[in-house]
C-alpha cells in the first residue's frame, strides 16, 4: 500500500469522525447562538391612591435564538450613592396574570413578548425612590445573565 492511499483513509477516517462530532454538537451550539433582546417602551405614573404612588414599566423581549429562552427574574431597582438599593415588589399590570407577583417567563423562538408590569410604593420605599440617583429594570436571562435598562426620570 502506498502512503497516498493510507493518507486518503485516515484524512477519510477523521473527516468523518469531525462530521460526526460537529453534527451532534454544533447543531445544538447554532440553535441556542443569538440574542434575547428587551426594550422598554413606557415608565408612566399611575393616579396615585391614598399614600401610594404606582408606576407601569412596558417591556417587549424578542428571542433571536431558534430555542426558548427562560427569563427567570425580572425586577425594578432604584439606586442611590451609599445605600443599598431598592428593590420593590414587581406584579404584573396585565394579561390573566394581572396583579400576580411577576415570575419567569419563557420567550418562544423568533417571537416578540410585551408585558406590562406595576411598581407600587408608599412609606419609606416611596420616599427612597423619590431621592433615587437612578432606576433600572432588570431581567435575569438564563445562560445570558442579566441584562438592564435604565428607567428615566427614576421616580419624580
């Protein structure tokens, strides 16, 4: 036998084995390549209640990835130098789940998401967030992490 033809066999030999491991793995790695995007369209003031003040955030998650996404927590945090920051209760402001404690949400392929979600403050909480630096939502994406936005003005 030749060294031509025992090159042939093995590059054959290898490039099948490649074959193999790319299609049982990279198929799997381009399915879940892409981006979850989340855009916030309005942070409104709600008519204010006794001592509480409420405020809609509207957010819209599309899902680039050819799998479902998982955000696993989604919340509103206010900042202010040299305090921790505050995180109040997150619910949700519409669909069936109205009034609900906001939870995951899974985020089918290639589709757009809007949900709109309430903050309601009063007390100490109210009065932390009005002296808010600055405010985010932020949404905590499995195999992503988390990603924020800010929210203009934070509370005034």
């Amino acid at each position: 036998m030749s060294w031509d033809t025992i090159a042939v066999g093995v590059f054959s030999i290898v490039g099948t084995l490649l074959g193999v491991v790319l299609g049982l793995f990279g198929e799997r790695w381009v399915r879940r390549w892409g981006e979850v995007r989340c855009d916030i369209h309005s942070w409104e003031a709600i008519e204010p209640s006794n001592d509480t003040e409420e405020r809609d955030v509207q957010v819209s998650f599309f899902n680039e990835k050819d799998v479902i996404a998982v955000v696993w927590e989604m919340r509103v945090e206010f900042h202010r130098e040299g305090h921790e920051p505050l995180i109040p209760p997150l619910t949700f402001s519409d669909g069936l789940d109205r009034g609900q404690l906001v939870g995951k949400l899974n985020l089918s392929p290639q589709v757009a998401i809007t949900r709109r979600m309430r903050v309601s403050l009063h007390g100490d909480d109210l009065r932390m967030a009005r002296s808010a630096d600055r405010a985010e939502f932020v949404a905590t994406i499995a195999g992503i992490g988390e990603e924020r936005e800010e929210l203009r003005p934070p509370w005034r």
